[in-house]
C-alpha cells in the first residue's frame, strides 16, 4: 500500500491515468518504501508478541487453556516480523510490475476519501467537543466494566450434566441402590434426557475415596434441537432439581469434566467450598452449620450442603471384664466370633486360571443388620455350653463421623455450594459478608479458607495485576525505540484506553461477565491498538516531512492552516490500509459470535473484547490521533518556532 502512494507523489506531474515505471525508478520506490514502514511494523509486531507475556504466566486451569494460543500467536507473529522486513519486500518487486494507476485513481479510496475528509475537518474545527466526547465516552465505560460480574472462566457447556446428591451418613446399601434407581426412572422422564448412568459409593479404584451415601449420576442430554422450545441447560436443571425432592437427600448439579478438575485442583466438588479448619470435629461442625444458615437464601448460592462430620452410625461391642472371667473366657475369644460373624473368615482360596480368590464366610446380611440377632450371637465357652453375645458384651450402636478429613495437617469440614443464575464474584462477595457478621471472631486454632473456583479467581486476577503494569512499560520502551521519541510514544500509548470503550460496552450490552478468557482479549486488543496507532503516526511525520520540504520548517514560513492541511493528507494516505485492516479483523472474528458448538462458550467472551476494541480503536486513531498530533505540532511551532518531525525515510 506504501508503494502506491510513493508512486501517486511521483505521478502527480502526469495527465494520464497509467504510467510506464522504468525499473531503475521501481525498485527506488519499491526500496523507500519499505524503509518508510519497516522500523514501525517490525516494532509493532514485536509489541503484540510482548502484549502477550501475560498468557504465559498464568497458571493452573487458565494456563493449561490458553498457553498454546500464546504460543501459537507469539511463533507465527515472530516470523512475520522478520518477513515483513526481509521477505515482502522481494516479493513486492517480483508482482508489482507493468503499468500502474496512482492511488486516486481508485474508485474505493475517492470514495473513502470523500466520507473522510469532511468528518475529520469538521473534528478539528471543533477539536474539545471531539476530545471531550471520547474522554467521556471513557469515563461512561469505567463504571460500566467496574458494574459488571467476574468470574473465573465462562462456564464450558459439556454437552452433559453431573447429578451429584448426597444422602444421609448411616444409608444402607439396600436403601441407596433403591434410591439411585428411583432417581435414574425420574430423571429419564424428561423429554431432553437421552441416557442415564448412576453409580453409589465408591469406584474401583484407590484414589475414589466415596462413601455409600454419595451418589454420581451422569446425563447425558439430547442435540439442543430437540430440546422443547424456549429451553436452556438452567431450565432442565431447575425442572430435574424440583423433581428430585426427596427426604434426606441434598441435591447437587454440575458437568464431569468441571467437577474431574474442581476435585483434583482444590479438593473442592462444587463451585465454591468453605474449608472449616479447627481441632475438634464437633466444633468445626458446628461452625459449619452456622455458615450454611447465613448462607441460606443469598442469590445465586444453590446446592447449599454441609459435609457431614458427624451422624455415621457404628455398633459399638463393650466386652465386660468381669463376665468373660465368669465364664472363662477371654477377650480375643469373644473378639474372635464378632470378627467371624461380621468380617468374615477365609475358608480356602479358589484358582480361576491365572487368578486367585479367596473364599470368606460370615452372617448373612440381615443377620448382620439387626441388633437384637447380634445381641443373641451365640458364643461358646469352655464349661457352660453356648451364652449370647450381650451376657458377655454390652451392644449398641453409636454415632460417630462417617469419614474424617483433614488438610495440611488438621482437621477439616466443609460447607459447599454451587453458583448459578449469578456471577461468581458478586455471590462470594455478599457470601463472605454474611458469614462474617455471624461469625464474628472463632476461636484460636479455627479459621476458614475459601476454595474452589473462587480461589482459582483470585489466583488468576493477582498474576494478571502483577504482569500488566510490567507489560505497558515493555510496549512503552518498543515504541520508544520505534519513535526515538518519549513524547511520541505516549501519545501513541493513551490509544490503548480508548481501544478498550468498545470492548468494555459490548461485553456490558452481551451480558458477559469479565473472566480470564475476556482478560486475554483486552490483551490481544493491546497489541492491535498500538499497532494502529504506530503507523498512523509515521504518515502524519511523513507528511510534515513534505511540509518542510516545501516551506522549510520556521514558524514565518508555515501557518496553522498548513499544519492542518498536512496533517488532514496524511491521515487519509492511512485511510484505505487501515479499513482494510479493521474489515479483515471483523471478518475473521464477527462468525464467532453465532458459534453455537463446544468451545463457543469461551471462544466469546475472547473475541467480544477484540471486535468492539477494534472499533473504538479505528475511530480513535482515524480522528483523534491526527488531531492530537495536530495540536502537538502547533504547540511546538508557537513555543519554539519550528517543529519536531520523527525520522520516517531510514
């Protein structure tokens, strides 16, 4: 695009509208051309890669997501540096070849010209009217990114939810496989189930520490086209959840894969867990159900279940001492029938091929479950034949904790939670307002932790304000060497806030709420508007260049009016590339909001922030930059009689 224009100065002299080039002069265009825009797309590049150092270190879930999209970018961005200085200008010479029409000539660029023109005249005649329409448009858009809701990463549809209810601590295996199969016959009932697969317990592996009374059951959901109009996955949630009401079961809804790496990150099932840490379990479930009471009714908490620490039932068997010497017993005799009757004892060892099992026998289960049969277990002594178990032992059953667990060395209960129809945030927020004004101070030893999903926010949102402030002085210093000049490289830098208007108001007017995926498109935006703005101002020196070139540069000699002339060519020479640039960028990203499929539910909320930046950015550059590059020029002109113009033939 750069050797059109070049070609349009040197065919200004001429009436026709083609023009033989002799090759001597072609490749002389062709050469201070490429060195006019060389120094500026290169550092421009360089300041997307840089843009990008953020991606690079987040870690954990957001660092596993979106590491190869940085890597990917910052590879392919760094060989094109190196062939839009070393490769496109070959390539120019070989292609633009024959006659050529001056950029005038072009149909679309009058056009284009004609629309711009007046709009940028009319900016600088009313220069405060224009600059304070953008500072407040930038002021509007503060409170409107600051209103809305955060979360750690958009939720990811699956294509399938995770039923996860809870019954109570002492079920028997008889009464949980009943009611899984209860839960399955009622969940199969709804017109978008298509498959359903419960399991109770524990699988079959040693990291599944499950007890009976936890049950998953996973469903799988139809194509959304035949969901039942007006549907979404929130509404097939809340009709399953109304239905599976039942006494004594606490309910719980999420996706596999989600819950697969809530579970192996943070310990945590759900969305959000309180960790409840202390010394003493009957304390910490105490405090555990206090939290669950001022939690109780906060919008967007669902799913509310405190992990039971206590309530597990046991038979406790008390063997007495001075009965068992009545009878001549001792206490590994009657140890040794409780053991037989209920955990079994190996008989012999059967062979299935390669395999080997050992046969066990014990009491039948009903016998094993009823306290008065296991009262009357009979035992055999040396010299008054068979007694019952209770002359010799005292059998009860008491309560106990049904699994005891403990982080980082102390004991621990947890209160979980879900979020939904709420952001992430804004839930946790008013969620820790509430438990803190009920429970003022805990005792020494006690305190809580916040997990889950919300601990992954935090994490992510800290790297991010860390790395930022860091990234901007790494932009400022590549536009510095871009420019050789401080005052330059600011001005080009302020683009970057106005670029964000657009992307904050269309994820306000999409309703999206700022997470990860949204942080990594305001920083590709970064890149895009700098780089903009970077060659917008080498064509307004470019243009000065040809000002003092034809009046010398001394304040006697150019007037305002020349400054604005030259300063009006030389942001139309940038009109045509940069449509081309922002209709190329819209192109690719505009489809990705009617994505419907897996992966769209991130892939929005990354590209919302690039189209509206783009945008915004494209006006900005288009009218304010040459304006504020117009009043700093008449600001150096009246104070020092002459005007600073950044070196753009190298």
């Amino acid at each position: 695009m750069n050797f059109f224009k070049k070609l349009k100065e040197r065919s200004n002299k001429k009436k026709s509208s083609y023009r033989k080039v002799p090759e001597d002069i072609r490749m002389s265009i062709i050469e201070r051309a490429c060195k006019q825009v060389s120094r500026g797309v290169f550092f421009s590049t360089i300041i997307i890669i840089t843009s990008f150092l953020p991606v690079f270190l987040l870690t954990g879930q957001e660092g596993k997501l979106f590491h190869p999209l940085a890597y990917t970018k910052t590879f392919i961005l760094a060989v094109d540096a190196i062939l839009a200085i070393a490769l496109a200008p070959v390539l120019i010479s070989f292609f633009m070849k024959g006659r050529f029409l001056p950029d005038n000539a072009n149909p679309v660029n009058r056009v284009l010209e004609r629309i711009y023109e007046p709009v940028i005249r009319a900016c600088i005649k009313r220069r405060w009217i224009t600059l304070g329409a953008n500072i407040v448009a930038l002021v509007i858009s503060i409170p409107l990114v600051m209103g809305l809701g955060r979360e750690f990463m958009p939720p990811l549809d699956e294509g399938s939810l995770l039923f996860m209810p809870v019954m109570m601590p002492d079920v028997s295996n008889s009464e949980a496989k009943r009611l899984l199969q209860v839960q399955d016959k009622i969940i199969k009932s709804v017109p978008e189930v298509a498959h359903v697969l419960g399991k109770a317990g524990r699988a079959n592996t040693a990291t599944d520490n499950s007890p009976i009374s936890m049950v998953e059951t996973i469903i799988m959901l139809k194509p959304r086209n035949e969901w039942r109009k007006g549907f979404t996955k929130d509404s097939i949630i809340n009709e399953l959840n109304a239905k599976l009401q039942i006494p004594g079961v606490t309910n719980g809804w999420t996706q596999p894969i989600i819950n697969r790496i809530n579970m192996l990150s943070t310990g945590i099932r759900t969305d959000v867990g309180i960790k409840v840490y202390g010394q003493d379990l009957d304390t910490i479930y105490a405090f555990a159900q206090q939290i669950k009471k001022a939690l109780d009714g906060t919008p967007g908490v669902k799913d509310l279940y405190v992990e039971p620490i206590t309530g597990g039932k046991y038979i406790d068997i008390t063997v007495k001492r001075d009965e068992i010497g009545r009878y001549g017993l001792s206490i590994d005799d009657v140890n040794t029938v409780v053991e037989s009757a209920l955990g079994g004892v190996r008989l012999t060892t059967t062979i299935e091929g390669r395999q080997r099992f050992s046969v066990n026998a014990r009491f039948g289960q009903n016998f094993r479950n009823n306290i008065q049969a296991l009262k009357r277990l009979q035992i055999q002594t040396p010299g008054y034949g068979p007694i019952p178990l209770e002359a010799v032992a005292d059998v009860k059953i008491t309560e106990g904790p049904p699994m005891i667990n403990s982080e980082n060395a102390m004991l621990r209960g947890t209160v979980l939670f879900n979020v939904r129809e709420r952001d992430l945030s804004s839930t946790v927020d008013e969620a820790q307002k509430r438990v803190s004004a009920m429970i003022a101070k805990m005792p020494k030893g006690y305190f809580l932790d916040w997990s889950g999903q919300y601990e992954n926010l935090i994490h992510g949102e800290k790297t991010l304000k860390m790395i930022l402030p860091v990234v901007l002085v790494i932009i400022f210093m590549c536009m510095y060497f871009a420019f050789h000049s401080a005052r330059e490289a600011f001005f080009s830098l302020i683009s970057i806030p106005f670029a964000l208007i657009g992307g904050a108001l269309i994820i306000y007017f999409w309703h999206v709420n700022l997470s990860v995926a949204v942080a990594v498109g305001f920083i590709a935006l970064f890149g895009l508007a700098v780089e903009t703005g970077i060659v917008m101002v080498i064509y307004l020196n470019d243009a000065m260049d040809q000002l003092i070139a034809k009046k010398g540069n001394s304040s006697k000699t150019i007037t305002r009016d020349d400054l604005r002339e030259y300063v009006i060519a030389g942001a139309a020479k940038r009109l045509r590339p940069k449509l081309m640039t922002v209709s190329v960028s819209l192109f690719g990203l505009v489809p990705i909001l009617w994505s419907t499929g897996v992966g769209s539910d991130v892939m929005i909320p990354i590209v919302l922030p690039m189209i509206g930046g783009v945008i915004t950015s494209s006006t900005h550059i288009l009218l304010v930059t040459p304006l504020i590059f117009l009043m700093q020029k008449e600001y150096e002109l009246k104070k020092h009689g002459k005007i600073e113009v950044l070196e753009t033939k190298h």
